[in-house]
C-alpha cells in the first residue's frame, strides 16, 4: 500500500475521538490532489467495530493494531513509528488531542521526520507539499509551515475540519500484530475526578466567568445567566485556580477552543490566553467594570459595569422577555 | 539527585504579539522572560530537591541576552547554569532542538561529572507552542517520558507523577533516568527575593559552543519550515456603553442586544 496518508485515530473505550473521523476529511482532499489514498490506522482494544467506523466516515483502507490499553505513550509511539516504517506514508495526521500531541513528536524522531502542530488548516500546495497553518504566540499569528521530510506529520486540532456523511464501506480492513518494545513508563492508576461532561466545542451559547466574578458563590450567578440562556458555562484558568469551578470548563490556550453564537463574558480581562479560545465566537457580550479592558476590543457589545449588578438585571429583563 | 532544567527564553506572554511592518513577529521592546512553563517546571523540580536533596542545573539554547532568564532561574532554586550559544545553529525546529539539547545534556553530564536523574522541561513553549521539545529529547536521549504532569515524587528508586488528563489524571510510574513535561500545577512558581537574586548574580553561567556540543550537521537542518506568517482576521470592537446611570447603561444595552436578536 504504498502511496498513502495515514490518519492515526485515538479510541477511548471502544469509541473512536471525533477528531479522528474530522481528519479523514482534509486527508481524502490532500489524498486526491495527489492520487493517494486515505488510510485510517486504528489502535486500541476490540476494534471490531471502530474499524468499521472509520470506513464508513471516508477510510479508502483500515489499519489495525491491538494493543492492551487505549492510551500508553511507549507502546502507542512504537507502534505508530513501526506501521509507518512498514507502509512509508507520505504523510500522518494524528489529533491534537493531549494524547495525540504525546505521541506525535516521538513517532516524528523514530523517523526522523518533522511535524507541525495544533494544525488549524491544511491545503495542498503548488510546491507538491502540504501546507499547514499553525497557531503560534498564543493565535495571535498564523504561520503556515510545510515540512521538507517524509512523511509529512501534523498534529490536528479538533472541531476544525467537518466529518464526511458516514456510508455503508467496504473497505479492505488489515490487522497488524505489533509487540511493543522498550515499554519504560506504566500508567498504574487511572483517577477520574470530573465527572461532568461539558459540551463547550458545540455549545451555541456560552456564558464565561473570570476573576472578576469575586468568588465562588457569586460565581453561581454565571451558572444562573446561563440557564435561562439554555447555554453552558466557561470560565477563565483564575476562577478554575480559584476552585470555584472545575477544569472542564477552562476556555483559551490550555482549555477549550470554542466557537458559540453568543458568547457572554463577565469579569473577564481579555489575556490572549483566553480570547484566542473565543475570538472565533458569532457575538460576544462583555461585562467589566474596566472601561479599559482589553475584553472590550472583541465584544460586540460592552458593558461597563459592575458584573454583581448587571448579571441579575440581565436574567431579570431575559425572563421578562421569554414570559 | 542531579536534576536538569531546560529553559526557553521568550518574549513575555502578557504582551500580544502581532506582525510589524515587515511581516515578522513584532517581539522588539518586548521583555524577554523565561517561558512560564519552564518556570512552573523549574517550580516543580525545586520543590522536589526541597523535599529530598539533590542538585538544579538549568540550560538554556540562545542568544548571549538569554542569559537573563538563567540568572532568573537561579534566583529562585537552580544552582547551576549554562547557556547553549546558538551561533552556527540556524533556524530550529522542534526535531533539531530535541536533537540539540540532547548534545547540550552529554555535554553538561561531562562537565559535571555526574549524569542527570531527571530532566524537566516545560510542557510547551508560549512562543511556539508546539509542545514536542520535551518528548523528542526523551526520544533521543531513549529514556522514559510524562509529559503534561502537575506532580512528581521519587517512589522505589524512580518516579512516581500525576500527568493531568481532561478527565482527572493519570498516576504515572517510571524509572531514572527520565524526562518529565510540566503543566500547571496547583501552585505558582516562587518570586526571587532580593538576597536571592543578589547570590544568582555571582554564580558563573557556563558557555557551550556549537563545537563543544559536536553536532552532526545534518541533524540540525529543519525540516519544518516556516513559509509565511499572518494574523489572524482581527475582530472589530462593537459598541460600549457606559451611561451616567447603570439603569441608562442596562436599557441601552438590553435595546441593541434584542434588536441584534441575542436574547
Ligand atoms: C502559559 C499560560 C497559559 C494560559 N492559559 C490560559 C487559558 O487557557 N485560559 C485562560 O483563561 N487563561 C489562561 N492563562 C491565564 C491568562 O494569562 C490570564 O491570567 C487569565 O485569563 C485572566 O483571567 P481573568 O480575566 O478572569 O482575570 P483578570 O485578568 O484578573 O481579570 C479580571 C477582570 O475582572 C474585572 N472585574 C473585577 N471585578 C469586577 C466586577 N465586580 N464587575 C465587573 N468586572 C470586574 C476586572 O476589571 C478585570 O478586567 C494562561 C496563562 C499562561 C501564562
């Protein structure tokens, strides 16, 4: 199978991450310009299933390999590094996610290739290469980056590219049986301390809570704003760090990218941390008692004020709105 | 215990950088800092030395002026320091850099007399931001790796770390000697205090050249290369309001935001 694109897709509990499937689709175009074909590499436990996912979102070809967890940095690099060494593709997409960004720079050193990282846009270029678009200093620049070796590896950052309409497939599935050597690191315990799920990517609203917020009681006034809104809560790393909320919710650089028709933030200064994980939001409302808050040079509508008064003003007029 | 702290001068990470006139990062004028994650490593590690014993080495890769982030470090845990001049280096990559700093460890472990038992880096840089430094040095240097951990200890001759997940974390067990990559912890890195800093200026900062590092110099062509830069489309400041009253300033607000159908 030579001549291919690799599309490394990460599983948890025999489901495979959304930006697995969203790969395939800036792959299949790279994959056409270039006569190429989309293989999706699939690694994890009882993969059965997922395999077949991955055909029926776009794969044109599946590979698999069993292994005994469904993250572990040693076995997952070997593995990566050595189906790569077996197929040669000409380049290999694995999701920006925090373990996708663990292996990729060590599967780049076992080939001695280099990657680009966080990629927020893909395109082919007139030079025969694949140009990448990454974030850097913090998203206020853009650098588009090709890469001069074989192959072409990236790191991609999810909820940028779409999932194809999933159909029936039958593409040719290949199991790879792969011992892993050199295992130096073991996870030996695994803790979940968050329970809640927050759906910030898909959110259509999002009401955001900083500093500004003053504590974790008057914090639950961001929670109020957004029920009424039918929206989720976000938040800054300084309440996060504060304990009023948890680190489900963090919003920028080392949170979440979000992307919500309405975002609303309250106490909020405006670091490029955090606006360059909202920036892209439909309309921003900003509450801040700082008429000279940088917040205010992304909002559409800016409130100066304080955030104890406007938030419950706020709730009051929606609900008289929605009666 | 012989740790290693590697650190990355950058420009300070509460000024926006955009692009100046000729298309390049506008970083002139900025203050230049250590990368906050190295600080929060460098944190990390001398907490740990605290907590048993053990010596702090930090490195850095740079100009003669990255220097100042090494005395920085030295304020505040580290007892020794060297700088990687990077003349002869050219542009780095991630790859050439892992590569680099893994000449600069055998170098140093030379120079001491003493091999590392673990090497910290942060766990990306505020500048380039592509977190794979750390792991790529592991790879070189064929040891073992965590990356993103908020906590370490020393358990049966190796570490034991927290390495945050988004669900809560991992509890992570390996042998020395290995390379860790810090997140932020649940604490701040310490301030220097004027004793401290005072005691830094005196400690010499070692100087390793390109030769002295013996180099191949077919590792170090990168091969990620940087083919334009840009800023992102820049979003237009909307309307403030800020009425004499905070009734005025309410009603004006709730008027625009249902005639733009937001609530
Ligand atoms: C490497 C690195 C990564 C980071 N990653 C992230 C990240 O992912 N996400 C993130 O959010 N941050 C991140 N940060 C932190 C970031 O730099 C800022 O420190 C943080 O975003 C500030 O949060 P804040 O706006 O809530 O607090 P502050 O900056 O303290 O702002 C509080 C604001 O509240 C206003 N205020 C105070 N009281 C009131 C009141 N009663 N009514 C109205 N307004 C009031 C103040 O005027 C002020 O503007 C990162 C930092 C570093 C160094």
């Amino acid at each position: 199978m030579d001549n291919c694109i690799f599309v490394v897709m990460e599983t948890a509990e025999g489901v495979i991450k959304n930006v697995g499937l969203e790969m395939i689709t800036p792959a299949k175009e790279i994959a056409a310009a270039k006569s190429l074909k989309t293989v999706a590499v699939v690694l994890g436990k009882n993969l059965a299933e997922t395999a077949k996912q991955a055909a029926n979102y776009g794969a044109d070809a599946v590979i698999t390999v069993e292994l005994n967890s469904d993250y572990s940095s040693d076995e997952y690099a070997f593995a990566v590094a050595e189906i790569c060494k077996k197929y040669n593709p000409e380049a290999v997409f694995i999701g920006a996610t925090q373990n996708g960004k663990d292996l990729a720079p060590r599967v780049a050193v076992k080939l001695n290739t280099g990657c680009a990282s966080d990629v927020t846009g893909i395109k082919m270029g007139d030079d025969g290469k694949i140009h990448f678009t990454c974030p850097v200093y913090g998203g206020t620049i853009l650098a588009e980056n090709v890469i001069d070796t074989l192959p072409q590896m990236a790191t991609i950052r999810g909820g940028v590219f779409k999932k194809c309409e999933p159909a029936e497939s039958t593409a040719e599935i290949i199991n790879e049986n792969i011992t892993p050597e050199n295992v130096k690191t073991k996870i030996v315990d695994v803790v979940k301390e968050i329970s809640e799920s927050v759906n910030l990517e898909d959110a259509e609203v999002i009401v955001a809570g900083g500093r500004g917020m003053g504590s974790a009681e008057n914090f639950s006034l961001v929670k109020e704003l957004a029920d009424v809104l039918g929206g989720v809560v976000g938040a800054t790393r300084a309440p996060i760090e504060s304990g009023w909320i948890s680190r489900a919710h963090q919003i920028g650089q080392s949170g979440k990218i979000v992307a919500p028709k309405l975002y609303i933030a309250c106490g909020i200064s405006g670091a490029t941390q955090h606006v360059t994980g909202m920036v892209g939001s439909d309309y921003i409302v900003a509450i801040n008692k700082d008429e000279d808050a940088p917040i205010f040079d992304v909002a559409n509508v800016g409130i100066v004020g304080n955030v104890m008064q406007v938030i419950p003003e706020m709730i009051n007029e929606i609900k008289k709105l929605r009666a | 215990m012989e740790i290693l702290v590697c650190v990355k001068q950058v420009p300070d990470d509460s000024v926006k950088i955009g692009l100046n006139s000729s298309g390049k990062p506008a970083v002139d004028g900025v203050t230049m800092v250590a990368n906050a994650f190295d600080t929060y490593a460098l944190e990390m590690a001398t907490r740990l030395k605290e907590a048993n014993e053990g010596t702090i080495t930090v490195v850095a890769i740079g100009p003669e002026k990255a220097k100042d982030a090494l005395k920085s470090c030295l304020a505040v845990g580290a007892s020794k320091a060297y700088i990687v001049n990077e003349d002869g280096l050219g542009d780095m990559d991630s790859l050439t850099t892992g590569y680099t700093l893994s000449k600069a460890v055998a170098k140093i472990e030379e120079l001491n007399g003493a091999k590392f038992d673990i090497i910290f880096c942060g766990k990306e840089t505020t500048d380039c931001t592509t977190g794979m430094v750390g792991a790529q040095l592991a790879e070189r240097l064929g040891i073992g790796c965590v990356t993103g951990i908020v906590d370490i200890e020393l358990k049966d001759g190796g570490i034991s770390v927290k390495q945050e997940t988004e669900e809560g974390y991992n509890v992570v067990e390996t042998s020395l000697p290995a390379v860790v990559t810090v997140n932020k912890p649940a604490y701040d890195p310490r301030y220097p205090t004027m004793k401290s800093k005072m005691a830094a200026r005196k400690i010499p900062i070692g100087e390793i050249s390109k030769a002295d590092l013996g180099v191949e110099d077919d590792k170090i062509v990168p091969s990620v290369k940087v083919i334009s830069l840009s800023e992102p489309p820049k979003k237009q400041a909307g309307v403030k309001i800020n009425e004499k009253t905070f009734e005025d300033t309410m009603a004006k607000a709730m008027e625009i935001l249902k005639d733009a159908k937001v609530f």
